[in-house]
C-alpha cells in the first residue's frame, strides 16, 4: 500500500512509479556546462596534453587515465578441477588455495573465484534439495 501524499510504501521506500526526475535528466549546473563546453573538446584535450608536457603532474595524471585506465578486471588462467557435486566444489575450493599459495593466483583474484565456487556450490545444493522434497512428495503421496 502506498501513502498518496508521500509516494513512500509501509517499509518508506519509494513505490512504483515514482515522479522523480526521469532517467537521463541532467542537473542545471551539468547542462550548462556541457553548453559551454560544446565543439571545444579538441581544444581542450589539446591544452591539457601540451599542459601535461610542460610538467604539470596532474594534467599528466589526466592524460594518462584517459589513455591508460586503470585495469578493473582481466581474465585468469588456473587448473581448477570439474564441478558437478559440493564435493567437488570443496576439491576446486582447495584448488584455489594452492593457487594464492603458488602465487598464480593473487588473494583477490582467489576471493573472486572462491565466491564463484560458493554461488555454484549453493546452487546444487538448492537443485539437490528440490529433488528431494519433490521425491518425499511423490513418496507421501502414495
């Protein structure tokens, strides 16, 4: 149920349809920069490069992030062994292990796959559990 006057739901979030500003809408100060700015984005970028080559370290920090941006995410390549029971997951969980110990694997990368593991382990578990009730159904109903 939602309050007409707040928009709000029993729990205070917002309910369906909020009469916020739609998606995309851009604050005033942000479309009034974007005008000024417009057709002067090659001078600009041009500036900041002869900036940056001068000395400034922070116009070359600029420079370089646009270039060079920081790696957010790469692909990683280890001998994990085939999943298709919890057992399983346990022997790819070790795997992991002796990756980060090995140093094939940094720590991060091995949390990552170990919450891969997790989700996938949970997910055959909850299959695993299905299958059972639907058997104790099909038992108890005879």
């Amino acid at each position: 149920m939602t309050d007409r006057k707040s928009g709000r739901n029993a729990d205070g979030t917002f309910g369906f349809g909020n009469p916020g500003k739609p998606k995309g809408t851009r604050h005033k100060a942000t479309q009034a920069a974007l005008a000024l700015l417009e057709g002067e984005a090659d001078a600009l970028t041009r500036k900041a490069v002869e900036i940056a080559l001068e000395g400034d370290t922070t116009a070359l920090r600029l420079c370089l992030e646009r270039i060079a941006p920081a790696k957010k995410d790469a692909p990683v390549t280890f001998k994990l062994p085939p999943m298709q029971s919890a057992a399983d997951a346990a022997k790819a969980a070790g795997a992991v292990l002796d990756a980060v110990a090995l140093g094939e694997l940094t720590p991060t990368e091995g949390a990552h796959v170990m919450a891969l593991i997790e989700t996938y382990r949970r997910t055959l578990e909850t299959t695993e559990l299905e299958e059972r009730m639907a058997a104790l159904e099909v038992e108890v109903g005879k």
